[in-house]
C-alpha cells in the first residue's frame, strides 16, 4: 500500500534541498503589542479544559467529522480566505462547539440528580414486584383448579405450583444481582482509556479548528479577550494550531516547566508558542512602543 502522496509548493521543495535560515522574522506591527498576564492565561486555558472536559462524553460521528475536517484543512494549500468569512465560520463552529457541550453538561447533571433508589426503596420495589408477578402468574388459575380437583390430582397441582414459584424467584433474584453487579477493573480500566482517547481526539479537534477559524481564539480567549498571534503576522492556520496542541505535551512531559517558562520569557511564550513561533496578546490593552525602541540610540562622544 502507497503512502499518500503530500504535495509541496515547487518553491518549498527547492528550499528544502539545502540548509535554509529559520524563518524567525517578526512583522513591524506586533511590536509594541501588550502581552497576556500568566494568570489570565492560565485563566483561558481552564475555560478551554472545561469544555473539552463536557465534549468527551460525545463521541462518535461528532467526533469522527472534526477530526476529519483537520486532516483536511492539513491537506490542503493553506490560503487567504477574507477576515469577516473567517469570523463567521468562527462563530458557527464556537456555537457549535457550545451546543454540543451544554448538552453534554445538562445530561450528567440529569444523572447527577437522579441518583440509584435506596436499599429499602429497591427491596420494597421488589417485593411489589413479586406480588404482581405471583399476582399475574398463570399459577392463579391452577388454584382454582386445585380446589375442584381430587385431592391426588391438589396435591400434585400444589407441588407443580411451588417448584414454579420457586423458580420465578430464583430468576429475579438473578436479574437484580445482574443489573446490581458492581464493574471490575477491566470495566473501570476499559472506560478510563475510553475517555482518554476521546478526550485526545476531542484536545486536536477544539485546539486546531476553533483558533484557526476564530482569529486565534478559543471560547476561553474569547471570554479572557486574549488572541494568538503568529510573529510573522500571518493568519494563525490550523497547522499552527497543531503545533502549539503537540507544544502542551512537551509541556507536560518536562513536568510543567514548559508551561512556566512564560514567567521568565522576554515575550512570554510557553514551549508551544515556541514550537508554533506565536505569541498571546491582551486585547484589553493598547499597544504602546517599548521603552527600548522608543529611546534614540546614545550618541558616540566627539572625538
């Protein structure tokens, strides 16, 4: 079986011949903008885990259709789609998103608040439930029929009638002790592993759509009023996103540090805004001119 094919720009694969500068330039319009704090960062991204939290327990053809759609928009050439376009298929994929979710939470709240019957609620049940079944059994009619009958004949109609009953209460005894059984850790096991691979899927799929079709934002950094910026000014794209989503597992593998790197980095980015080459900005505020490119260069003195 070929591997599929990826095409590349001829101009690409000429550079890809011989060693090449990174392309690390910084566009002229991004100086100056103001960085997002850590803390509302932090803030954005457990907005971001919540969601993806509520969006686990939906899997299946949902999830099946984004991550298509993000092998797709991977496949193909990357273009300049307008801005109001982009916002709009923004905003459907956040309402969307937030639909889908919202539903999710009012299901486990229904089954939050609907909690198992008590232990005497369930054995009163079921004795009420013996009841009507002896009650509709068809032993009822052989009582009557036991009572014209010879006494040999009600005997026998009496002992058939017993081992009956006997085995009706055999049979629900073993249908509640079924429905009561508790789950063993292959259950335990086989739903955790379950949950994990839907959550992945669910991390690639909200991580690289929403900010490539929302202006770099996510419906935490929509709400933080926060915006991901690539440096060299270009539209975040999904495989940006990609990057930064695979950035937080190398985040996470050197034990957090990744992620604190953004207290001590000149522009504030974490491992993934490196692996992406994107920043965070702070839309509440104004850009202003560093106090390093705002002062003119000192002067040599006269000879």
């Amino acid at each position: 079986m070929k591997p599929w094919p990826v095409r590349l720009p001829p101009a690409l694969r000429e550079r890809q011949r011989w060693i090449t500068p990174e392309p690390l330039n910084l566009a002229p319009e991004l100086v100056g903008q103001p960085l997002a704090t850590p803390w509302r960062r932090a803030w954005a991204m457990a907005i971001d885990l919540a969601v993806v939290g509520m969006l686990t327990g939906i899997s299946g053809a949902w999830l099946w259709l984004g991550l298509a759609l993000v092998l797709l928009q991977l496949h193909n050439r990357p273009r300049e789609a307008p801005a109001r376009r982009r916002q709009w298929v923004g905003w459907a994929a956040a309402a969307l998103i937030a639909f889908l979710a919202l539903g999710e939470l009012s299901d486990r709240v229904a089954a939050w608040w609907s909690p198992a019957p008590a232990p005497a609620a369930a054995a009163a049940a079921a004795s009420e439930d013996a009841a009507s079944d002896d009650a509709e059994s068809p032993i009822a009619p052989a009582e009557t029929a036991a009572s014209s009958a010879t006494p040999s004949d009600a005997e026998r109609i009496a002992a058939l009638q017993a081992q009956l009953q006997a085995a009706e209460r055999e049979a629900r005894e073993a249908r509640r002790a079924l429905a009561e059984k508790p789950t063993g850790l292959r259950e335990h096991l086989s739903r955790f592993l379950d949950d994990l691979g839907a959550g992945l899927g669910w991390g690639i799929v909200y991580f690289s759509l929403l900010p490539a079709w929302w202006g770099g934002q996510t419906v935490g950094k929509k709400l933080m009023r926060l915006r991901v910026l690539e440096l060299t000014g270009k539209p975040v794209t999904v495989m940006h996103a990609l990057k930064r989503y695979g950035g937080y597992a190398a985040g996470l593998a050197t034990g957090g540090l990744g992620f604190l790197q953004i207290l001590w980095d000149p522009n504030r980015q974490a491992l993934h805004d490196k692996a992406a080459h994107t920043v965070v900005v702070d839309l509440r505020l104004k850009p202003a001119m560093p106090p390093a490119l705002a002062e003119p260069p000192a002067q040599p003195p006269a000879a």
